[in-house]
C-alpha cells in the first residue's frame, strides 16, 4: 500500500490523538487529590497508615509523571501533523509505516531506526 498523504493521516490519527490528550487530561484532573502531600496529623491516624497514604501518593506522582510524558509525545505528533511532518521519522525521514502509526500514532521512529 502507497502512503497515505498528509490529509489522510490527519483524519485517521488526528482524532485519535486529541481523544488520548482530552482522556488524560482528565485523568491527571480526576487524581489531583491523590497526588497532594500527606499531613503527618498523629492524632488522626497512625504510623503504618501514614505510610501506606505516603506510599499511594508516591505512586500517583509516578502514574502523574508518565502521564504527562505520554501528554508531550502526543502533543509534539499533532504539532508535527500540523507541520505536515507527522507519520515520518525523526531520524532518517522515512515514512513510519500504517501498522506502527496504527500501534502508536504518536510514533517517532521506524522500526529500523527504534532499535
């Protein structure tokens, strides 16, 4: 199969993309509560319960951390799109390939230039 032209991979993976953006979006909105430091109030609540809270915190500043790299890789593919430069490798300029960009379409790389 030819590749798609710029128009056509705009309406296969445009919508796609900015659905991702919107979803996590309101999932890093939906678990802000999760991620704010833990009060060491003694009185409230005991030693192991502190530590477990501190421990959930912990994991959803990391669940938060990957999430906003997956935010920036998906913005930088519609900032390409827009550019016309999307669905193409970063490093050897070869066209990425319908099945990766159907895997990932916020891909960068071709297979061959990814290992």
């Amino acid at each position: 199969m030819d590749e798609p032209g710029e128009d056509e991979l705009r309406r296969m993976f445009g919508p796609r993309l900015r659905a991702e953006l919107d979803e996590l979006r309101q999932q890093s909105d939906d678990t802000s509560a999760d991620r704010k430091p833990v009060t060491l109030d003694q009185q409230s609540v005991g030693r192991l319960s502190r530590m477990d809270a501190m421990q959930a915190q912990a994991m959803a500043e990391a669940v938060n951390v990957r999430r906003k790299q997956r935010q920036t890789l998906i913005q930088q593919a519609l900032q390409r799109m827009e550019q016309g430069e999307f669905g193409y490798c970063l490093a050897c300029g070869d066209f990425i390939g319908l099945k990766r960009l159907e895997i990932d379409p916020a891909s960068t790389h071709c297979v061959a230039c990814a290992k």
